[in-house]
C-alpha cells in the first residue's frame, strides 16, 4: 500500500509550488540605479532654411543634434502643397544620417486648414505621431469666455481628425496680445476635454517665462500636466530702446532670465519623455562659419542644463 504524503509536506510542497510560480509571474523589481532614456534634442529646421536636403542632414547631425523638427509649412523646409511628394524623402535623408524626426511644425489651426488632411496621412505613413499647431486668437473687445466656447466646437474636429491619423497636436505657446495659448490656462480650458493623445502642448519656457516671469510660468507649466507633450527652448531678457516700451529680446541660451534650472527640474519631476526643440531667435547670420559656432554652443548649454537634471 503506497504511503500517504503527511499533511506538512502537502504544505510544504504547494507552498514551494506557488512561490516558483510567483517568482515565475512577478516583475522583478526595478532596478534603483536604471536611468531613464536620454531626451533628444531637435533643432528647428526653420533656423538651417538655407540648406536643403542632404546639406541639411550633414548640418544637423555635425552640429550635434539628435533630430530634426522640420517645417512643413509655407516657405518651410517642405511646402504643404506638395507634402505626399517632398516630406518622405527628406524624412529618409534625415535618418540615413542617424538623426531622428520626431516631430513636425505646421500652419495647421484646425481641421479646415488647406492640406491638413495629407500633412497628418504622410505623416502616419512615416510613423511620426506629433506636430506642431496652433494660430488661434481673440478679437479685442468681445468676452473671452464666449469666444473660448466658440472654439471648442474646432478643437473637437481637429482632435477627431487627429485620432483617425494617430497624431498629437502640440499647441504651440507664444507669448503676446490677444493670442491664445499665451497664458496657457486658456489652453487648459479648451483642451481639457479632449484626448491629451490627439490635441495636447508645445510648452514654449522662454514665452512662457514672458508671460509669467516670477511664479506665473510654474503654474502655467503645472496646469498643462498629461498634456505636455513637447518643449521648445529659447532664452531673452528685457530690453528697452530710447523712448520706447520695454520689449522681450531674444539672447543665447544661459544669458537671459529664463530659469532653466528650475525648469528642467520641473521636467525630470514630470516624467516628461517628448521631444526638445532648440530655438535660435536672436540675430543670427546665414553663413555657415558665423551660424553653427553660436548653434553648437546653445546645445552644449542645453545638454548642461539636462544632464543636471539627469535628462
């Protein structure tokens, strides 16, 4: 007669049983010293305009960079009129040159805005999911609150043309008079019931700083949450001519009073994991030997500020 297995080692045995299983089924836990993945910077192809195609490429990747945010817009880098034609190519050129495109900037304000369909088709077609858009604003003189409601009723058809493309539509904020967005809570406003998948932002720190230069610019920064989705970085001071207002002026990054610092800090707290475009609006010459020294230097200050945020 076979001897019956005591009531302990039935025990003994499942219990061993059921932690190889859990061991088996369990993640294991992270690893404390594992670093995010690196941000990639891109440079806004609106500022290398007097070079094309493959010049473009060596340009960018010389530089430094990591991608490429191209202009797909009137005068830009690739005319809308002919987005099926000329982007695939110059996306091509672009990553034979290991540099990536994760983004692209264009006129787009809504889902009327001529080609926006075939601007959003080639880009599913190439597999990049984010563009730049934005252009709304308000007419002086009538209720913010009743020209917002106006708006959402074009947000929602956009989001929707978004969704079809699995596209995300990073606002672009500006700093300025009656335009939206330069607040950025008005964004909150419009955009908050949407898909943050399909219409989300592009946060500007040097307009935001503008605007909101003491505190305003955290809160700006703190009520676009899950919608951030992209990172422009230029740098400025205030400025005033003889007789006239005191005016923003666009500096190379580090010499201004933008807080990057702090900033990126924010950022790094935020899990941001989106693109970071560089933006060069101070005076800049076209000639290849004055331009790429200052482009080469406002990187190397931007890759200082990210490592010290670990970024």
């Amino acid at each position: 007669m076979p001897e019956t297995p005591s009531r302990r080692a039935v025990l003994v045995s499942a219990a061993s049983a059921g932690a190889a299983l859990l061991a088996h089924a369990a993640p294991a836990p992270p690893d404390q010293h594992t670093t995010r993945p690196k941000l990639k910077v891109a440079i806004f192809s609106k500022h290398l305009q007097f070079v094309q195609g493959e010049d473009l490429a060596q340009a960018a990747a010389s530089l430094g960079f990591d991608a490429v945010d191209i202009t797909v817009r009137k005068g830009g880098h690739v005319d809308p009129v002919r987005v099926r034609q000329d982007l695939p190519p110059l996306v091509a050129i672009l990553r034979r040159h290991a540099l990536d495109v994760p983004m692209i900037t264009t006129d787009i304000v809504d889902a009327d805005t001529p080609h926006a369909e075939d601007v959003l088709a080639t880009m599913a077609d190439l597999g990049i999911h984010r563009y730049r858009w934005g252009g709304l604003t308000y007419a002086p003189g009538q209720p913010y609150p009743a020209q917002l409601d106006r708006m959402k009723p074009r947000i929602a058809r956009l989001a929707a043309l978004n969704s079809r493309y699995r596209a995300c539509a990073m606002y672009h904020t500006h700093s300025g008079r009656n335009l939206v967005g330069a607040s950025i809570w008005d964004l909150y406003i419009l955009l908050k019931d949407y898909d943050p998948a399909a219409v989300a932002v592009n946060f500007d720190i040097g307009h935001a700083v503008i605007e909101g230069g003491l505190g305003g610019w955290i809160n700006s920064f703190r009520i676009t949450g899950p919608r951030l989705r992209g990172i422009a970085v230029k740098d400025f001071v205030w400025a005033q001519e003889p007789g006239h207002n005191w005016n923003p002026q666009w500096v190379p990054l580090g010499q201004g009073m933008v807080p990057f610092a702090e900033f990126f800090a924010m950022v790094a707290a935020a899990n941001f994991d989106g693109p970071v475009q560089v933006h060069f609006e101070y005076p800049l010459s076209e000639q290849p030997e004055e331009v790429y020294p200052a482009m080469k230097r406002d990187l190397a200050q931007l890759r200082r500020y990210l490592a010290q945020a670990k970024l």
